[in-house]
C-alpha cells in the first residue's frame, strides 16, 4: 500500500509518518500550505478532505504589507514567523 503513495505526486511533500497514521490508525489529516509559494505550512488533522491553502508569513509581507503589519502589531504571528518574513525581505 506505501508504494501507492510514492506514485501519486499530491503526496510527495508529506511526511512518512503522517501517511503511516493515514493508513494505520485511519486518520484523516489535511496539508495547509501557502498559495503563494506552496510551501507547507503545517499538518493537521481534519474531518475535510483534501488540501487547505493559506499564506506564510514572507509572502503576507510580500503581497500585503498592510495586514502583515497589522497581525504583528496584533501578535497574531510568532517570533519566528516574524524573523523568517523580515529576513527574506528585499
């Protein structure tokens, strides 16, 4: 059954232990990723099929400095969100 898994290129970027409890303990779970640079954002376990898109934090400063600034000010992004976007910017 893993080998299906390695066929279907929707997979790819998920972790191997993930996909074991997938198959195993028969959970489901979605991948939430940026729909900007589909970076994963984070795995989560979901009652919804299929992938979730969102926005990281470098691409929310890239595409829209004005809400970017507004969550930091709100402290709705984490310290390390903060680093990462500030330190891709141009």
């Amino acid at each position: 059954m893993l080998k299906l898994f390695n066929h279907w290129s929707v997979f790819s970027k998920w972790p191997s232990g993930v996909l074991a409890q997938m198959i195993l303990l028969k959970r489901n779970y979605i991948r939430e990723f940026c729909i900007y640079c589909e970076r994963t954002l984070k795995f989560s376990r979901s009652s919804r099929s299929g992938d979730s898109g969102g926005i990281c934090a470098p691409c929310l400063l890239r595409e829209c400095p004005e809400a970017y600034y507004s969550m930091k000010e709100e402290g709705k992004l984490t310290p390390l969100e903060i680093e990462e976007a500030e330190g891709s910017a141009p």
